[in-house]
C-alpha cells in the first residue's frame, strides 16, 4: 500500500459497525489475505455508509481523530516486514 494519508479499516472482528474519524477512507474487509477488493468511501455530507462487499456499517464520529476507529482493532496498517516473516 502505498502512503497515501487515506485510512485503511479492517473487519477481522466481524461487528456490525465501526466508527471512524474519517470522512474518507478506504475498507478492505478482513485483513490480507483475506481482504476484498479495497474501496474507497468519502461519506460527503452523509455520516453513515455500507461497504457494498462486507456490508459493515461505518459510522463517522468527530470525537475520534482521522485514521482512528471504535473499536481499535479496526485501524489497518500495512506492515511489509510482517507479510514477509509469515
């Protein structure tokens, strides 16, 4: 992944939703390999929007800062050195 500034977020945890911090931002699903074709999502003016792959349900929160998620777990970063160590 390229360092593009936009957030990533991740479902491994399965919930229903996820809020974020972000109005732009892209899902991927669950974690590589695993990870469905990553989309891009700007929420606009809207506060709520469903991933049309995992139907996880993001929720924009102001109290978070950009690239943050409730829960956690949710922030994805690609770690390289961790893909080759597998």
């Amino acid at each position: 992944m390229a360092d593009t500034g936009i957030p990533h977020f991740c479902n491994d945890l399965g919930v229903t939703l996820i809020e974020v911090g972000s109005k732009e931002f892209m899902c991927i699903g669950a974690k590589p390999p695993f990870d469905h074709p990553h989309i891009f999502i700007d929420l606009g003016d809207d506060t709520e929007h469903v991933c049309p792959y995992c139907s996880t349900l993001y929720r924009y929160n102001p109290a978070l800062a950009a690239g943050e998620a409730k829960p956690e777990e949710c922030v994805w970063h690609d770690d390289p050195e961790a893909r080759t160590a597998a």
